[in-house]
C-alpha cells in the first residue's frame, strides 16, 4: 500500500493529571497503607506458569497479536470476544478458543470476565478501551492494553484511575507502545536526558503515510444506515477511532512527549479533509505545541499518497544547542553534533515492540511487578493527541489546563446494535 518500506510499516500499524484510586471494586482494601487482597484474588505463580489470558477485539490486529501472545509459550488464551461471531470465531478457530468461550456483541467483553482468567487484552476500538479496562481490573484481571487507550478526556481519565486501581490490587496494567520498549529509542531518550543534545530549542514530530483502512471503505460509506456497519469502519470514524490525530498519529506524538517529559502548555492547529470522501476522519493535521521555556514542537501528518516525496512515515527531531536527536519508526535512530551516537534501527519495530511488550507482560505477572509504568506516560501523551486535536477542531489556541478541565466525552450512539 505505501511507496517505501517505512510508509508500508506505517500501514501495517493503522491497520490494525494524578488522582487517588479507589479500591472498592478491585478487591482489596487498605490499611495503614498496606494493600490488602481479597483471598480468592490472590495468586502466586511458578516460575514457568502459564496465564490465562481472554482477547476482548477480534480484528485484524487482534488476531495477530493474540497468536503472538500463543508464539510466547506462557499463555493460554481460554476465551475471546468481539461484537461479530465471524471474527470471534475467526480468532477462535485458529488458537482453538472454546465454542462455548467466544462471546459476541457490545456486553461480550462482560460475559468473558466471568470466567476464570488471569488478565485480558484489549484489542477492540478506542472508544470501548477505557469502560473494558476499567471493568477488567474491577473483576480482579491484569490488563495488557492498545494504544490508543481513549478517544476523549474523560477517558484518559479514567484509564488513569484504573492504572491506579490496579497498582494498588496488585494487578499489572500494560499499555503496548512498539517505541516504548525499543532498545535503540531507549538509550537515545537517557542519552537526551543526559544532556547529549544541550538545552533544547525546538522539535518536529511528523507521521506521514499513504491511505490506511482500505478494507473498512466499503462500510464507512454504509455506516449512516448501518450501525454494524459503522462498528466495522471504526478506523475512518471520529468518535470510535478519535481521528488519525489520536488513533494513529499518537506514535509520533507519543515520542515527542517522551522527549520532553512534561505536558505542553497550549497546542494551535489545524486539521482537515482534503482527499478522502467516506468516514468523518481528518486526512491531515498540522498543529504547533508550546512547552515551557518557549519551546515549540511542529506536527504535521497527511493520509494521502505523497506521490514519492520523502521522507516518509513516523519521523522525529529534537534540535538542541549542542546536537540533534533523529528517530524514525523502523529507521535510524541517532543523535548528531557534539556527542554524537551512531545508534541504530530496529526494521521490524512493529512486531519485535509487541513481542517485547508481551514478554515483559508476563514476567511482571509472574514477578508481581505492578508498578505499571506505562500507564501515567500513555495517559499524557493521549491527552496530548486531544489537545492538539481540540485547537484543530475549534481553530484556536488551547491550554492544557483547559483541557483537563473540560473532561469532555465522545459519545457513540448504539442504537440497533445487539447487547
């Protein structure tokens, strides 16, 4: 589908703010600051254990990452959902999921929690991630989850909540960005904080790649009279997906903010449809984000062809006083000037990330490791993708405390969709 092997992989990809946590609903209670789980949630595992693990998003990148999960040797998967009995059975058929533990429709994911299972991956559209997460650590589950992890504030909100729950029942709570775990991107970012590149001075964040969702086309122009239809166009479909800016682009905003390790201090932009005629998603974003001591971050991102113009895909660059910082998802990550360091890349970023991610997955279940670093940074660099999103949509500056404030929502109409 896309022009050069990086757009290709960028392809592969679409296709597929602190508060206190209550424990009430996560089975546990505290006392004197010691976490207290209810007996029948409290497990210990052997070193070699495997972990009952359910599938709640039967689609494409469900099925592929649920096989990956099975490739990793310490899973079983013993149930899956998905709201259509063609997908969940797709997935079940091929790692033999039980007939009788495939569930289907809106409240599937419900009906799988009542079984016995040790954690659940969430692989179903963005919009449905933060009430499934939230449910999962209710019912005493660790939670491997996809970016994005919500479309709105009020999501990233309460996934915030449930990364906190979980912490404090004892449950891991995994949100599985490829960059993340990349051993290349990790060293440059401590590199970066160790003053390789100086003080910075401004940045480029860029997500460039040709038309994804090819095969939900066909619905998207169906969705307006057809529900299910707009279920299985949810990539081209603002309030499921949270526009590009939040569904896919959040890759290259998710290292930006890394990089800079703060929230912005206000975001302008702007964003539109220019080539695309299906679905109500943008096709383009460009949005300038202020950071303290007037640092600014460009963001721009297209989904259109670029008719051979490079370069192409998820790209970053940080310019500091005394070098720059380039990354490129699946490409070279270094950084130039004064200390300088060859780096390296990673070409099969998308998978190997997963496999990573996976792998740390299990061993955190098995350590009782339940930190959940992953949860706090997701959450911000979401909100990020929201703000951005926010100017572009109003066509005026927004702020970050602004938005955190408005704890606005999206809200999916599911009229004449089965429960």
């Amino acid at each position: 589908m896309s022009q050069n092997s990086t757009s290709r992989e960028s392809a592969r990809l679409t296709n597929a703010c602190s508060r206190r946590g209550f424990l009430a609903g996560a089975g546990a209670v505290t006392a004197a600051g010691i976490t207290i789980l209810r007996p029948e949630l409290v497990r210990g595992y052997a070193a070699n254990e495997k972990v009952d693990i359910g599938i709640i998003g039967c689609g494409g990148r469900g099925v592929w990452i649920a096989e990956l999960f099975h490739k990793h040797g310490g899973y079983n998967i013993v149930a899956a959902t998905d709201y259509f009995q063609d997908r969940v059975d797709d997935l079940g058929n091929k790692l033999n999921v039980p007939s009788q533990a495939r569930y289907i429709g809106l409240a599937g994911y419900k009906r799988l929690l009542q079984q016995q299972l040790d954690a659940i991956v969430i692989e179903s559209p963005p919009y449905f991630h933060p009430e499934q997460a939230a449910a999962g650590v209710e019912a005493g589950k660790h939670v491997y989850l996809a970016k994005p992890i919500a479309v709105d504030v009020a999501g990233c909100k309460t996934v915030e909540a449930s990364g906190q729950k979980a912490t404090a029942a004892g449950l891991c709570f995994l949100v599985d960005f490829q960059t993340r775990a990349d051993r290349f991107y990790l060293e440059a970012i401590q590199r970066v904080r160790d003053g390789a590149i100086g003080t910075f001075a401004f940045g480029e964040s860029t997500y460039h790649a040709d038309v994804p969702w090819v095969g939900q086309i066909p619905y998207a122009r169906e969705a307006a009279t057809n529900p299910e239809s707009r279920l299985r166009a949810w990539g081209v479909d603002r309030v499921l997906s949270g526009d590009i800016i939040t569904e896919q682009n959040i890759h290259t905003i998710d290292v930006a903010s890394w990089i800079m390790d703060q929230p912005p201090l206000c975001a302008f932009g702007t964003g539109a449809r220019k080539v695309r005629d299906y679905g109500d998603c943008c096709d383009t974003f460009s949005v300038t984000f202020q950071y303290p001591d007037n640092v600014g971050i460009a963001f721009s991102s297209r989904q259109f062809p670029g008719h051979g113009t490079q370069p192409e895909g998820i790209r970053n660059r940080m310019f500091g006083t005394q070098g720059v910082l380039e990354t490129s998802y699946g490409g070279p990550v270094m950084i130039r000037g004064d200390n300088f360091w060859r780096g390296g890349e990673s070409p099969a970023i998308y998978e190997e990330g997963a496999v990573t991610n996976i792998a740390a997955f299990h061993q955190n279940i098995l350590a009782k490791e339940c930190a959940n670093p992953t949860v706090p940074a997701s959450v911000r660099s979401n909100l990020v993708t929201i703000l951005g999103r926010t100017s572009a949509y109003r066509g005026e500056v927004v702020h970050w405390d602004q938005l955190l404030a408005s704890n606005d929502r999206l809200e999916f109409n599911t009229k004449g969709l089965k429960s």
